[in-house]
C-alpha cells in the first residue's frame, strides 16, 4: 500500500485552509474545556442512544412493510399459522424469527428507544436540581423539554407500528384520548387515524411521523441544543480554581474525546447485551390485533406508564356542558400532560419572577443548598412515580393476591399524600445538609506551595456582577440606558396596573357586589338586546 508523503499532507491541510480557514476552528475547538463531573455525561449518554436508534432503525425500514392490508400468515410460526393479519405485522414476524440478526436489531431499538427516553429524563433531573436552566441557558432548556416531548411520541409511534394486540389497544386509548377533547375531538382524531378507528391509513401516518418528520425535528432541535451549549460555554459546580468566570476542566483532544468515545463503547455494548440477553416486547405472543379483543395485564412501555396510571385512577368525571360532553378520560389523559410540560416551560421563568435572580450563571447549585426547588421536584418526581406504579395495578394486585378496588384506593391516598410527605422530608434533610456542609474555596490556592499546575481553565462570558476590593461580589452598576428603561417600563407597569384597576372597580356581580362579576357594558348590551 502507497504511503501519502507528509509533504503532499502539509500542501493539501494549506490548500483548504487557505479557503476555509479550517485551522483557526479546528485549534479553538480542540481546544474546547468541558467539566469532568460525571453527571455532564447523562446527556451524551441520550445522544449516543439517539445515534444507535437512528443506526438499527435504518436497518429495520429494509424489512418493515408499513401497510394495514390484510394477508394470512404462512410463515415459520406455526401457533399463527392461517390466522389473517396486517402486513405490518406480518413483516415484524418475519424480521424477528425469519431474518438474520433480525429479532437482535429489532430489540436493540427498542432497549435504545426506554434507555434514551430515561437518560433525557435524568439530565432534565440533572439540570433542574443543580439550576443549569437559570440565565443564560433558559432557550436550552425550553429546547430539552420539546425533545422530551417529541421523543416520547416518537417512542410510543415507534412502539405500535408492529400491529400486535398490545400496540392496537395504545392506538385505541390513544384515539379516545383525542376524541375526548371537546369541541375538537372528533377532527383531531380524524386526523390522527385517518377515519374512523381502525382505519387502512393508520400505520402509513404512524410511519411517515416515526421515520421522518419526528426524528427531522430532533435533529434539527438536537443540533440547536448543541450549538447554544457550545456557545454559551458549560455550566460547573464550584470548587477549588473555579468561579463564575473560569472554567476548570478536560480538553476536547485528547482527553474528553477518549472519555466520550469510551462512554459511547459502553453504552452500544451495554444495548447490544440487553437486546440479545434481555427478551422486550415479543409480539408473536400477543397474536395480531383485533378491534374485539384486548389482552389481559397489558402495560405500554415506561415513558407513557404514568399517563395510563392517571387514567386507572382517576375518578369518573364525565360533564355535560353547552351541549358538549366532557369526557372522564380528557382531566387524566390532556389535562394532566399539558398542565406537566407548561409547568416544566415556565419553570425557569417563575423561579426567576419569585427569587427576583436576574444575573447569569455558570457556578451550579447544590440541591442541598436550595432546598425550596429540590423539595418541589422531589415531591413532584414521587407523584408521576406513585402513577406509574398504578399504571400497573392489576398485575400489583395479582402479585399480591388480593382484588384491584383496594389497590386502586391505596395508589389514590398515595397519589395525594406522597408528594407533599416526600417535598417534607426532602426540603429537612436539604436544610440540614446545607447547615452542616460548606462549599470548598471557589479560587485557586496562592502562595510557594501551590500544586504545579492547574487544570486547563477557560474564562466563561462575563456575568452582571463584579467583584469588590476586598474580593466579595457585588451588583454591576447599571448604565444611564439600562437605568432609562428600567424607568420606562415601570411607568409602563404602573400605568397598566392603574387601567386594570379602574376596569376591576367598574366590574360588578348581578347582584351589585363588587369583585369578580361581569362586565357592566357587555351586560347592558346584553340586556337591550333582549328587549329589542
């Protein structure tokens, strides 16, 4: 084999760099600091998950037939012999028991699909208790909450593609959940299905949104997230040589890239051992679906678990209002998640409006040393717990050999008083932990007896605050334009607070009492209406 002189290398790295200036990036971005806390991992470990998805994904779609038409089964599986089914469902049955390596890549993207959904969940924990979302990086983590969301619908599309029993009865909650929203409903289902439940269009949608338009978001969000974060600079927990400003960590090269390959070795050869070790979702044994029948213990996969205890629990509230039935299934299946993912967006901003924390952070907290956020997450973390657990109370029934009533009771005293007992005893331990501990000293030793050299440091973006003579922190002094619109928006403030208060006083009840009533204009316009 011909060796390339290192001259002929030398010209052509000088060819392009003369064009694309390769050599001033390639040197700023080896040169690149991350932190060395393991915990900065969890999100390389989802987005190693997300390229072993995409890979066995790619190999799937060569044997995957997404067609609804029925045939019937004449393959290799002699108990489905002769019985009549999907081609979807066929084609799974032939790529698990039929093709070479069929049933290992298929498993292998399902283990990837749970493992990379709880390694988003863990980072999104991560960045939540340490306050990696506060300013700047609050776009970073509307970001990560819309990958949540988009990765949980990919899963669960992904999840009832095959058209076995057990993904025909998701698909089926999943079509009442939308016809259960009012007025709405009917067009949203629609929409879903492609028509009436079980419709000949489902799996094509499924499909198209699974393979492509899904996985084009994610990446698309994905390369954004990675973008700002490069941007912005890493986040670090203090400690000794570290400040607001100087961050201590690996370089990109040599050091962080064996890390990360290293973790990405792992993580593939963990998932190549669940796949072929661990059995998931066998659908030869749930038969294909059938709009009359339904398994028994049926559960979907952990990512929606909590959805469906939500909808086991929940009471059966059906209203009638303004000619519109609002079903039992809307409060536990639409309320619930709309009211979970606006909370996780207007986090970072509530957080801010309530501890009035206006300047930028690079020095992460210790869950400890805010005992307010982590008791709250605690106890919300322990309320989706107690829920999923419920999703799956018939089968905790069974296991402890009595009925499902007084297990559906106890997972409902659970739901309301876990939480708070849990925000309790975590916000008292938090406290105590933070009395009892103190951060170490956030600046390098000085003096003739320092370590011989610290760890490579980076200066991050400079913060609103400056440092005094006696080295404590302090306020930045606001410039005359930030101090004018300051003024401006508070005359603004006060001006809007004035209008809404003189339009509360105008506002009466029916019966004359002040507060909370109906407009008085929009009642006298009503009022002559109806004499005319």
């Amino acid at each position: 084999m011909p060796v390339v002189p290192a001259r002929t290398i030398r010209e052509l790295n000088a060819a392009i760099d003369s064009r694309v200036g390769t050599q001033k990036f390639l040197k700023n971005a080896l040169d690149h600091i991350f932190p060395d806390n393991w915990s900065f991992m969890l999100g390389e470990l989802a987005m190693y998950c997300f390229l072993i998805l995409v890979l066995s994904g790619i190999y799937l779609t060569f044997f995957f037939d997404p067609s609804d038409s029925e045939v019937v089964y004449r393959g290799s599986y002699l108990p489905l012999h002769g019985q009549t089914m999907s081609l979807a469902y066929q084609s799974t049955l032939h790529l698990s028991l039929d093709v070479r390596a069929g049933l290992l890549f298929r498993q292998l993207h399902h283990w990837s699909a749970d493992v990379f959904l709880a390694a988003i969940v863990a980072h999104l924990c991560r960045i939540f208790f340490t306050g990696a979302f506060r300013r700047p990086r609050e776009i970073n983590w509307l970001i990560g909450v819309t990958l949540l969301i988009l990765s949980i619908f990919n899963g669960f599309s992904g999840y009832s593609l095959p058209g076995d029993l057990l993904s025909g009865a998701g698909l089926r909650i999943a079509y009442s959940i939308a016809e259960s929203v009012p007025v709405v409903g009917n067009w949203i289902a629609t929409l879903f299905v492609g028509g009436q439940f079980p419709s000949d269009q489902l799996t094509h949608r499924l499909y198209i949104a699974h393979v492509f338009l899904v996985p084009l978001l994610i990446f698309g969000l994905l390369g954004l997230h990675l973008a700002l974060i490069w941007r912005q600079k890493h986040t670090q927990f203090a400690g000794v040589g570290r400040s607001e400003r100087r961050l201590v960590g690996s370089q990109l090269w040599p050091t962080y890239t064996a890390r990360s390959l290293g973790l990405f070795a792992g993580t593939a050869g963990v998932l190549v051992l669940l796949a072929g070790l661990a059995q998931i979702n066998p659908i030869w044994l749930y038969g294909p679906y059938k709009p009359e029948s339904m398994s028994s213990n049926s559960q979907p996969d952990w990512y929606v678990g909590w959805m469906e205890g939500a909808l086991r629990l929940f009471p059966g509230w059906r209203l009638h209002l303004f000619g519109y039935t609002v079903s039992e299934v809307f409060w536990p299946a639409v309320v619930l998640p709309l009211a979970t993912f606006a909370a996780l967006y207007a986090y970072p901003f509530v957080e801010r409006r309530l501890t009035n924390d206006l300047v930028s952070h690079n020095l992460l907290d210790r869950p400890r040393d805010r005992p307010g956020r982590t008791a709250f997450g605690a106890g919300a973390l322990s309320f989706y717990m107690v829920l999923l657990i419920a999703g799956a109370q018939d089968t905790l029934a069974h296991i402890l050999g009595t009925t499902q009533p007084p297990v559906m009771l106890t997972l409902r005293g659970m739901t309301l008083a876990v939480p708070p007992l849990v925000a309790l005893v975590t916000w008292k331990v938090c406290r105590d932990l933070s009395a009892a501990g103190r951060l170490p000293d956030t600046e390098p030793p000085q003096g003739p007896n320092d370590a011989a050299s610290p760890p490579p440091a980076r200066y991050l973006p400079a913060r609103a605050r400056y440092e005094t003579a006696d080295g404590a922190e302090a306020p930045a002094p606001a410039s005359p334009l930030r101090r004018g619109g300051a003024a401006l928006l508070g005359l603004s403030g006060a001006f809007a607070a004035g209008w809404f208060t003189r339009r509360s006083r105008t506002a009466r009840r029916p019966n004359g009492a002040p507060g909370g009533g109906r407009d008085v204009g929009r009642d006298r316009a009503a009022s002559q209406k109806r004499g005319r």
